[in-house]
C-alpha cells in the first residue's frame, strides 16, 4: 500500500467537506485532514525508521504542505467553473453502451439517459457532480505532485492518468445501476458513500508506482534569493498577482448621482405602488415591494416608471431595476435599456424560480444581450430539501455583498454567465429542479426526481458592459414586505444598488478580462523561462513566493473593494425599531432555525408590522448597540438577568427609548433593570382582557403579570396595569406584561387576513409603538 495516494485521497475529501461543495462542514473534516497528514507519515516510515521522527514527521510536512497549497491554488478556478457548468455528455455517452451490455435498457440523448427500471422508466440528467469530478480533478492533481516526487516514468504517468478516468466511469455505473433499483440521490454525494466507492482507486494506482522510491524533498530555501532566481520569482509573482485578480479585483468605478427608477410597467407583481399601511393586509400586502421602495428613497432619489421604455424615460436616470417583469419588452425597450447600460447606466434584474408567471422569459429577452441566462428552474438545500443558507465568503467577496451578514433564500433560480461575469453569490450545497408546468407555480411534482442536479451555482452575478454595469439576482420573494428587513436583505439591497450606482472606470479595460490574459501571459513565460533553462524552478521560491503574493494580494484587493464602495448615507429621515438579541428570546425568519420555529418562538409579525407605521426595523446583537442607533428598542422576554442595569438607564437618560416584553412565567429578568427605574412585575389576579383607550376587550393569555410603578397606559378589566412607560431624563422606559400576545402563535402570520383577535392586537401595537416611538 503507498499511503501518499491514500493521503492524497483523504485531503481531496476534506478540502470538497470544508468547502461545502456538498454536505455541510463537519468534524470529520478535521479528521480527514488529519487522517490525510498520519498517511504521509506513514508513507515514509519505510524510508526513515521508526527512531527518526523528526525525520518523518518533517518529510510527511514537506508532501503534504505543497500538495494542500496546490489543491487551494487550484479549488477557486474550479468553483467558477463548477457553477457553470453541470450536465455532461462525454461520460453518458460511452456508459450507455456499457449499462446496456450488463443489462439495463437505456438510451441517451445529449445529457439525458433513459432508464428502463422496474415499474417505471426514469430520465437521469448525468452531471459531472455525479461522476464524481471534484474528487477527480484533486485526485488527478495531486497526483502530478507524487510522480514528481517518485520521478515517475512517463508510462507510469499515462497509466495512471487513464486509469483515474476509466476507473471513475465503471464507479459511475455502478452507481447508475444501484440508482436504477433504488432510487436513492444521496449515493451521488453522501460523503461515506463516495469514500468507500473511491477507495479501490487508490489501491489501484498504489500498485503502479509501489516499487517506485520516493525522493528526497530538498526546499532549499537558504539560497533561494539569488539572481538566476530573480525572474522566475518576478514571472511567479505576476502569475499570482493576475490570478488573484481574475478571482477578486473589481473596477472602482466613478460614483453617479444616485437617480433610481423602478418599472411598474412591466411588472403585475412585487407592486410598489400600493401602500403598506395599518389598513390592507392578506397575500398580496406581504408579495409586495412597497417597503423595497420606500428603504430605496431613503437612499436615492427614486421614481416608479408607469409607461413603456424609451431612451426619454432613461434619460435622467443612474439605475433601472426590473423586477419580475410579467410582460414582454418591445424590441424598441430593449434597445433602448442596452444603450441606457452602454452609456452608464446601471441595471438591477431581479428574477425567481421556474420561470413563475413567465418572469424568467421576459428577463432574458434582455439578459442575453450582456451574456445572463435566467435559467428555469428552482433551488433547496441538498440534504434536506430545506431553504438554503448563504455566507459570504470572507476573502474576495463581491462589492455588492461586502456587508452582508448569513443570509436565507427563499426558493430562486440559478443563473448561466459568461467567464467574464463576476460571481456576486455562488450558492453551495444546493441542488435544483426543472420547472414542472403541470403544477401550481411550477415547482416541481417530485423535489428528488432523477433530473435533479447539485452542488454550486450561480445566484448572483455582475457583468460590466460599456460603460455601465448589470447585476442579475435569482429570488424576488427575499424583497418582498414581509422579509424585506429580515437580517441581511437590506444589506444585500443597499449593497447592490451602490454598486449599479458606479459608472466602470476603465469600460475598455475589465479588471477579469485583463487579469485573465496577464495570467495566460506569465504562465506562458514561466514555462518559457523553466524549459529554455533546462533547470528546474526551486520548490521553495515556488511555494513561498505563491502563498506569501497570494495573501498580500488578496488582502489587498479585499481592502480596496472595501475601500471603494462606500455605502451611502441616508437623504431623508430613517424612523428605525431595533430589536436586541443580547437578552431577547424571539425567532426571526433570517436563519433556517427562525423559519422553522414554531409559531410561539416567532416574532415576526409584530417585527414586519413596525414597517407599516413607516418605521425600519432591524436586529442589533447586543442591547447597547441597539439602545445608541434607533428610536426604539425592544427586547422581548429576556432570558437571563440584565448585566449592568445602570449603564442602561444611562443611556435611556441620554435619550433611548427602550421597550420591554416581559412577565413573571418568562422569568421576570427585567426586574433588575425595572428596580433602578421605580417599576416592577408582580403577580396578580389578572382579568382575562383588557383596555387601551378606544381599543378594547384586547384578549389576555393566562401568563399576564401586573406591573407596579410608572405612568399607567392599559389596564386589564381588574385594574391591573398591564402596560407602563416612565420618563428618565430625555428618554423612556416602557414594559409591557403580556408578551406573548405579540409572538405568530397570537398575532398571526404575516400574510394572513384578519381575524377578530388579530385585528384587535394588531391596533394595540401601532397604537402603543405610535405613542413611543420618538420621531
């Protein structure tokens, strides 16, 4: 056995775990690279002796640390490339013949193989996720690093590198005919699963190069700086630097003034031009863009269009959003917007799954004239089939999603771009379905069906055109009113219109299209320089000079993109509620925990309903924050006694305005602030309703508590005050004793109508946040 292959194979599971090609990261990450490092070891014990440790332990570094930087020098290309492209031809097609020799009936058809299973007949889209190609690509990789360090002969490395291919088209076979019988999508990527199907692999290539010495690795970094070394090292540093660029450097671009339209026209859906207020409620107020609107005008100058498109309407604009447009653009339209975005302008196109309501058409009309294809199709989480979770990368991220914090889609669709498109998100551990005509919204019958397709893909992307710039995103459903303020969907709003309000600098000149060229460049040169030579490269100007520029580079350019979008500042007054999660206990619909939740956890609704008094409402994670940046802060049912109550009052003295949701059976942890203010909840014979003014019979739970001190404002039909506000210098302090009348479970859902009770505690929050809040 040659554990260097084993070796190898254990980094390339743990480097597709880590990344969440698939699966989400776990311990056995770790595991796998560790267990990667022992066979390292173990491969030169042979070599060294079991009394030399150091020894070994200093070879098995010096395999396994260039074979890693290798794998991550190569893993951020692959991604580009992986959430391209996914269906393959070239495998099915030469499988075909061979499922039909062991006896399993199909036929192929591009992409598409047709099984003849038992009771039925399956169309399998074939995928190169399903061949299994990031193993593949890492395993082929990887071993280019042991042949050289075997001094390989050339026989030996074409044996391998057809037995890798070959042996990965039996596997998929074998894979295909298990899937024929047992219809089961997990085998394609469950971790253990492939593991174990990859395993004879290494073996296989372990009787080909076991006889084969390994060479001793010489870094020779003590003489590394010398003058014959000085051009490889610059040729290796220009390599670097135009490969981090095509990965992450954006054109600055030139801020405009700001000046935004929103088509109506086109659109019979995500309206903005109905108001999101106390009076309309249902479906339709919650699938509505009028928030998205009025965050917008808090930014920019902005307009709706009502009218056809033409270069009049487009004349005194920076930005043009489209959103879900249900009606067709004229050829007229078309050419009108391409030339708006040649000369400067900036387009936002906002799309969703399955083509829903035709919307996926109309936007490609358009997108196919900068290279974007609004694909139809829809999107869920690979495992579970739950609603699939996005962090942003931490280095090299987009412009336009530099601020955002973990963010949930909804259900989108993906997106086909150009190489030259800049990936603004790329989903992982999705896997996504045709549309299904023949059901309602077009989501598909069976969410498992054998056309499914996995692992990355495109749910964002930036192209620049000209002069101006286009951005494309996949999930309209994340604007609309009801998750409009969720954490992370201003971020990503605000961030992308400041990027589309950017005119390119250098329009002649992307930044990817000429990072990709110089790279093409210095690789020709390099190579120029290696075999004109004929002497090898030192391995330690190779592997230091790379990781040392790599990190320089991409720090740099992480600072710079940073530094050049600067988010605006607001042109008109914000009213702004903030919600602390320091001591609250509440679920919010902004990680798949809060959308999973149950309804008693939930405070969305009253959180959403803040919105239809013209307030902003946000989450701050801690009560400080929260108190020094909003109007209003609310911190409902706090789970834990309230650390450094003074401070607090300090601020509320200062001119906070603070709102707590709390009784005695959540835990009565206000107490310890309440006490510094004169207040206190205490236990009483609570009446089963209550009244505020001209609200009344507002219905009580049974957990209610009294409230002692303050300036009375509801009082239950016992006269038990059930709602208090105190003044404290220039701010105000107010409790509220029956929180749970303001979770889902009593409130209801956002996009439900009106029941009598709900229409009742629906009044009593605007009124009493009306009377709080300080404008």
């Amino acid at each position: 056995m040659d554990f260097l292959w084993l070796s190898l194979f254990w980094f390339a599971c743990a480097w597709i775990n880590l990344l969440h090609f698939y699966e989400a990261p776990s311990a056995l990450t770790i595991l796998a690279f560790g267990f990667g490092f022992l066979s390292a070891v173990s491969a030169f014990l042979p070599k060294h002796g079991k009394k030399e440790k150091a020894l070994i332990i200093r070879s098995g570094l010096s395999f396994c640390l260039p074979l890693l930087i290798l794998q991550a020098a190569f893993l951020p290309f692959y991604r580009l490339w992986a959430a391209r492209f996914h269906a393959e031809s070239f495998f099915i097609s030469i499988l075909s013949p061979i499922l039909n020799w062991f006896g399993l009936k199909n036929a192929v058809e591009n992409s598409i193989l047709y099984l003849e299973a038992p009771l039925k007949s399956i169309k399998f889209l074939s995928t190169w996720e399903k061949v299994g190609w990031p193993y593949l690509l890492l395993f082929g990789l990887g071993s280019l690093w042991i042949f050289y360090l075997k001094r390989a002969k050339i026989q030996t490395v074409i044996g391998s590198l057809i037995l890798i291919p070959v042996y990965a088209l039996l596997r998929y076979a074998f894979l295909i005919m298990i899937y024929a019988s047992y219809p089961i999508h997990s085998i394609f990527w469950q971790r253990t699963f492939t593991f174990l199907t990859f395993l004879p692999l290494v073996f296989l290539l372990s009787l080909l190069t076991r006889k084969l010495p390994i060479l001793q690795i010489n870094w020779r970094f003590s003489g590394l700086f010398v003058s014959e070394n000085l051009i490889p090292a610059i040729l290796l540093v220009g390599l670097t630097f135009s490969g981090t660029a095509f990965l992450g450097l954006r054109d600055p671009g030139i801020a405009k003034a700001g000046r935004l339209l929103i088509d109506e026209y086109h659109s019979d859906w995500e309206w903005t031009t109905e108001a999101y207020d106390e009076n309309w409620f249902g479906e339709r107020s919650g699938y509505n863009y009028y928030c998205f609107f009025n965050y917008l005008a808090r930014y920019f100058t902005t307009s709706r269009n009502l009218q056809a498109i033409d270069a009049a309407a487009l004349q005194d604009q920076d930005i043009l959003i489209l959103k879900t447009p249900t009606k067709p653009f004229t050829s007229d339209e078309i050419k009108a917007i391409v030339d708006f975005v040649e000369q400067g302008g900036g387009l936002y196109l906002i799309g969703d799954h399955t083509n829903v309501f035709g919307t996926g058409t109309n936007l490609n009309q358009l997108s196919k004239h900068f290279g974007i294809t609004f694909k139809y199709d829809c999107t869920y989480e690979l495992v579970n089939g739950n609603l699939s979770e996005f962090q942003r990368p931490w280095l090299l991220s987009h412009p336009s999603i530099k601020d955002l914090p973990p963010f949930l889609f909804a259900s989108s669709n993906t997106l086909q771009a150009p190489w030259q498109a800049e990936e603004a998100m790329i989903g992982y551990g999705l896997k996504t379905l045709p549309a299904d005509y023949s059901q309602k919204n077009f989501f598909p019958a069976d969410s498992n069906n054998a056309e499914l397709s996995f692992g990355l893909f495109l749910q964002a992307v930036a192209v620049q055109h000209g002069h101006g710039r286009v951005l494309a995103f996949t999930d309209s459903t994340v604007f609309s009113n009801f998750w409009m303020f969720m954490p992370g969907k201003p971020e990503l709003l605000l961030g992308s219109v400041n990027w589309l309000n950017y005119r390119n600098r250098f329009p002649a000149f992307p930044p990817r299209k000429i990072a990709g060229l110089l790279c093409l460049l210095f690789l020709v040169l390099l190579l120029s320089w290696r075999f004109g030579h004929k002497k090898p490269i030192p391995l330690g100007l190779i592997f230091s000079t790379g990781l040392l520029s790599f990190l320089v580079f991409a720090v740099s350019f992480q600072l710079i993109n940073q530094a050049v979008y600067p988010l605006p500042q607001p042109i008109a007054p914000i009213t702004s509620v903030a919600f602390e999660k320091e001591y609250s206990r509440f679920q919010l619909p902004s990680d798949l925990q809060g959308f999973t939740s149950d309804a008693d956890q939930q405070l969305n609704t009253f959180y959403v309903w803040t919105q239809r008094l013209d307030y902003f409402p946000k989450v701050e994670p801690d009560l400080k924050t929260a108190l020094s940046t909003s109007h209003l802060t609310v911190m409902a049912k706090p789970g834990r006694t309230i650390r450094h109550p003074g401070k607090i009052i300090e601020q509320i003295n200062a001119g906070a305005n603070l709102l707590i949701l709390d009784n005695l059976n959540a835990g009565g942890y206000a107490n310890s602030l309440l006490s510094l203010a004169g207040m206190k909840l205490e236990k009483a014979a609570m009446a089963a309703a209550a009244d505020y003014e001209e609200i009344t019979n507002i219905p009580l739970t049974a957990n209610a508590s009294a409230i002692r001190g303050g300036q009375p404002l509801i009082l239950d039909k016992n006269g038990n005050c059930l709602c208090a506000s105190i003044q404290i210098g220039q701010g105000k302090l107010t409790v509220f004793s029956d929180p749970d009348l303001f979770y889902n479970h009593f409130l209801g859902d956002v996009s439900a109508n009106l029941t009598e009770q709900t229409e009742i505690l629906s009044k009593l929050e605007f009124k009493l946040l009306k009377s709080l809040v300080q404008e």
